[in-house]
C-alpha cells in the first residue's frame, strides 16, 4: 500500500523548485502529486529541467488553480517557492482549498513571505502589504536544529544566508558566548540570485569576479535579527556585507566579534560540537569549511578560531544555498511536521567535484 503524503510544489520553475523536485521525486515518504507554473502550464516539467527527467518524467506544469483542486484526501504537503510578496497569497488559496476539501495541508514556504511575525515588520522591508496577515501566526521561522518539536502547523524557511549565520549566530548567544556587535561576511553563488538573468548574475559578469553587494542594509538582516531574539532573548546587533561569488552553488559564511570570557578555540569549537550534539546534518570541523564539502547536500560545515588573547572570535559556516538554505531545509521541516524521520530523502553526500 502506498503510504507517501501526496506533494505539491508552487513556482514550479525557479532554481529552488527544481531543487524542490530533485528531492521530493526521490523521497521515500513524499509522492510528488503536482507542480504550478502560471507561465509554463501545459508544457512537461522536464522542458525546464531536462536533468530532472528520470524523477519527474511525463509530469506537466499546472496553473495555481489546477493544483489546488489536487488537495483531496486527508493530508497533503505543499511546498512554496513562489516569489517573495507573491507567495503569501498563494499560500492563503491553497489553505481555503484544503479546509473546503477537508484536507489537513501542511506548508512550507521558501519564500520570505512568512519569516516575520507580523506584516507591519515584513512591509517595512519588503515595501509593499503581505499577502495573508491572518496566517502569520501560524507560520514558525526557525532552523529546524533551533526549535525542538512541532512548533506550528507550518513553516516559512529561513533564507540562504540567514541559514548561515543562523548557525553560527544562535549558539554564540544562547551560550552567552558573544553579546557585542557581530560582522558578518558571506559570498553566496550565482544561483541564489534565481533564474532570470541580471546585470550582476549574468555569466560574463559573475565569472573570475568577486564584489559585495546591499552593504549593511541586506533584506535579511532584520530577518536574522529576529529569529535571534525570539530563539535566544538577545537582541544582536549584526552588520552584514553579502558577496556575489564566482561559483553556481554554495555560501561561505564568515561571522566574527568578541567573545564575553577568553576561550580558546577548541574550547569554543567544542562548545559548538556540544550544542549540536545529535543533529545529523551539522558536523563542527577541526579545520575551515570548505563549499565544495557541502555542495549540492543538505549538510551544515562549521568551523571557529579565536584570537590569541582569547577575547575575539571568527566563526566560519559553509552550507550549500540552494539545499540547506532553501529546498533541504524545507524537506528537512516537512519531514518533521509530517512525523517522518528528519533526515528521510536528505543524507546524500556533497557532490565534491563540481
């Protein structure tokens, strides 16, 4: 008997739905039931990500409409990788559909549409009204790592680079490790960007290239910062400066400041290692974290150091941004809001050479 929870991805042709589709065509718990696409409906998914053939095969893209009339049954997981701002709204259709339907739908959204907690917060970076401010409340925004449990119905996945300082961030204050200022420093690949090509994404531009981009005013900063406060009671003040890298896939994450005692750096990785002791995608490494070490994989590399005098610290976090930052770690929540094995259908390895 088939046991797998029926499966439906909105924005079916963006880099993180692909993704979206890699991992869920080969889950052994999910079943891949329909993808939306307002702009390639009728055409085969396959057309927008041949790689993707031998897992999606003869399955077309659907309108937003078609998908929510494969809500039936009694629970489906849905997975948003619709555009920030956009999103909520889709999201709040495909709710209304399931509870017409009688359906339990469970959601995560990769979107930025539901990592706020109210819409005042979202509106005030993002510029324009949320999509669905009565759903807020039901959305939790956390690493799953950080929240023990089933915290809500649904989710709204942190970003790619919030996911990197995440990690290296909420250990550092919930051990009361670092209460000071901290300066964050990431390069993200080309592929966070998204599909459609850039002035600043497009290949001749991003190749043999390096250049910081939104210095101490990135979108996810408030985002980081509150996921801080409520997780951990401290209110960070955080200065980030992203990067544009000349790779496709990957964040190198570097976060640095001073520490509230000396330690030493065994000391503060050990503390590290101790904080995420049974996590299975998290490994605190003796060395620096390499991309390459992660990419393509839903694993977590961190690395620390301190200063000879004991008082500043570096820590470094490598995460792959299109799987830990975006389509794993929503993979990596469904399957804890589903109550199936955390890591079920993530546990490949990093690609390595690519």
């Amino acid at each position: 008997m088939n046991t797998r929870t029926p499966t439906l991805i909105i924005g079916g042709t963006g880099y993180v739905a692909g993704e979206l589709l890699r991992l869920v065509g080969q889950h052994p718990g999910l079943e891949l039931a329909g993808v939306s696409s307002e702009s390639q409906a009728g055409t085969a998914v396959s057309t927008a990500f041949p790689h993707l053939a031998p897992v999606v095969r003869d399955l077309p893209f659907i309108t937003q409409a078609e998908l929510a009339g494969r809500i039936r049954g009694p629970r489906v997981a849905l997975f948003s990788a619709a555009p920030h701002v956009v999103s909520a709204g889709v999201v709040a259709t495909m709710i209304r559909a399931a509870a017409a339907q009688g359906s339990k739908l469970t959601v995560v959204d990769a979107s930025s549409d539901f990592r706020f907690r109210n819409a005042a917060d979202f509106e005030a970076v993002y510029q324009q009204p949320h999509g669905a401010p009565e759903l807020l409340p039901q959305f939790v925004c956390a690493l799953p790592e950080h929240v023990p449990g089933i915290p809500g119905p649904h989710v709204g996945h942190p970003g790619c680079f919030a996911t990197s300082m995440l990690a290296g961030l909420v250990p550092l204050l919930k051990l009361g490790l670092s209460d000071g200022p901290v300066y964050a420093a990431g390069v993200t690949g080309s592929t966070g960007a998204g599909r459609s090509p850039l002035a600043t994404t497009h290949h001749p531009e991003r190749h043999s290239n390096l250049f910081a981009y939104n210095p101490l005013r990135h979108r996810h900063t408030p985002e980081v910062v509150q996921i801080c406060r409520e997780l951990t009671g401290v209110t960070p003040e955080l200065n980030f400066v992203p990067h544009s890298g000349p790779f496709a896939r990957g964040i190198h994450m570097t976060l640095q400041g001073r520490l509230t005692r000396p330690q030493t750096s065994d000391g503060l990785r050990a503390a590290f290692a101790q904080f995420y002791a049974g996590q299975e995608f998290v490994r605190v490494v003796d060395g620096q974290p390499r991309v390459k070490d992660v990419a393509g994989s839903n694993y977590c590399h961190i690395g620390a150091s301190v200063s000879g005098n004991g008082q500043s610290f570096v820590v470094l976090v490598a995460i792959d941004n299109l799987v830990k930052g975006a389509a794993g770690g929503a993979v990596q929540w469904m399957n804890r809001l589903l109550g199936l094995p955390e890591s079920q259908g993530l546990k490949a390895p990093a690609l390595g050479w690519i």
